[in-house]
C-alpha cells in the first residue's frame, strides 16, 4: 500500500521584484506620491509636537516663572519683619481717583522695644477701627509694602504655562496652513503636468 503523500505548505507569492516587503510596518502605498509623504510625515511631527513638546514646554515655562517669584517672596521676606499692629481707624480707599485701585489702608498702633508706635499700613478692605491685623517693618522700623502672597507665584506660573502652549498652538497651526497650502499648489501643478501626459492618449482611445 502506498503512503499518502504529505501536502506541501501553500507558499504565498512576494511583491514583484523579489523583495520582502515591508515587515515592520505597512506596504507603501503605489498610488502615494512623494508630496503625499511629506504631508503625513508632517502631521506626524505637528501632532508629536502638540501633545509632548508644548506641554513640557508650558510646563517648563510655568515652572520658571514659580520659581523667580517664589525666590523674590523668600528675599522679600528676609528683609521684613512681621508685627502685630491694632487699628485705630476703620479701613479707608487709599486712592479715591475713579480707576484707581481698590487698595486700603488705616492708622495702626504697633510696639516694639522703643514703645508703643503709629502709622499708616495696607489693611483689608473690610478691616474696622479695633481689629488686628499684621504690619511689615523694614530694616528701619518703618512700615513697608506687604510681600506678595504665596499664590501670586502659583497664579503668575499657571498663566505663563497656558500662554506658552497656546502660542505654541497657534504657531504650529500657523506653519501647517502655510506648508498645507504650498503642498497644495505642489499638487496641483503635478496634477496638472501628468494630464498633459496622459490627455493626448485619451483623446486619441476615447475621443471628444
């Protein structure tokens, strides 16, 4: 009895010209032209650079400008020294001009080594004659302008980072219309080169 014959493995026929393909990734596509390419690989780069480079950027930027402001504060801070002062006024506008802005300030009594002491500081608006309040002195004993407040470097950071990444938005989508539009007058001329090849020979197949 003869053996049964073991079926050979289908072979599946390569691309034309002996080659392998493309194994790590897809086939390119024949009807792409090299103007097609340029357009992907473009998108490609704009959208690495709206979701990962801006960002750090923003962030980068942010981080920054938090840091300088918070490095003014500790400086600031060292040069001052905090006292608690009662007011003897009720809190009034500094500056009653329209537009100015709204700051307020009171008479305040403080002491020190020397004494009891008065002055004109910066208070809540909502501060009343009686009420406590905190005064910053300088080197001097006078009375100085508050330090600014920790979250006028978060404020000032979270604003620079937002604006850095919509400019950086606005700026990639400003060079994509341009090349967008060069590669669309490129296409157009190709466009057109390769009718004048081929219309001759479909007038003379077709006719009009």
């Amino acid at each position: 009895m003869r053996k049964p014959r073991t079926p050979r493995p289908l072979q599946v026929p390569g691309p034309p010209g002996g080659g392998h393909g493309a194994p790590h990734g897809r086939a390119r596509n024949p009807l792409e032209r090299p103007v097609d390419r340029l357009e992907r690989r473009l998108r490609v780069v704009l959208t690495v650079l709206a979701l990962v480079l801006l960002p750090l950027a923003g962030w980068g930027a942010g981080q920054a400008v938090y840091g300088h402001h918070a490095q003014e504060r500790q400086a600031r801070l060292a040069q001052l020294t905090p006292v608690t002062a009662r007011l003897l006024t009720d809190a009034r506008p500094s500056d009653d001009r329209p537009g100015a802005p709204s700051r307020f300030h009171a008479s305040v009594r403080w002491s020190d080594r020397d004494g009891d002491r008065t002055g004109v500081a910066p208070v809540r608006a909502w501060s009343q004659r009686g009420d406590t309040t905190t005064v910053w002195l300088d080197a001097r004993g006078a009375i100085a302008t508050p330090p600014e407040g920790r979250d006028v470097a978060a404020t000032a950071g979270i604003a620079v980072a937002i604006a850095t990444v919509l400019a950086g938005v606005a700026t990639a989508y400003g060079v994509w219309r341009a090349v967008d539009r060069g590669i669309g007058r490129r296409r157009l001329a190709q466009w057109g080169r390769e009718w004048e090849r081929v219309e001759p020979g479909w007038q003379t197949r077709y006719g009009r």
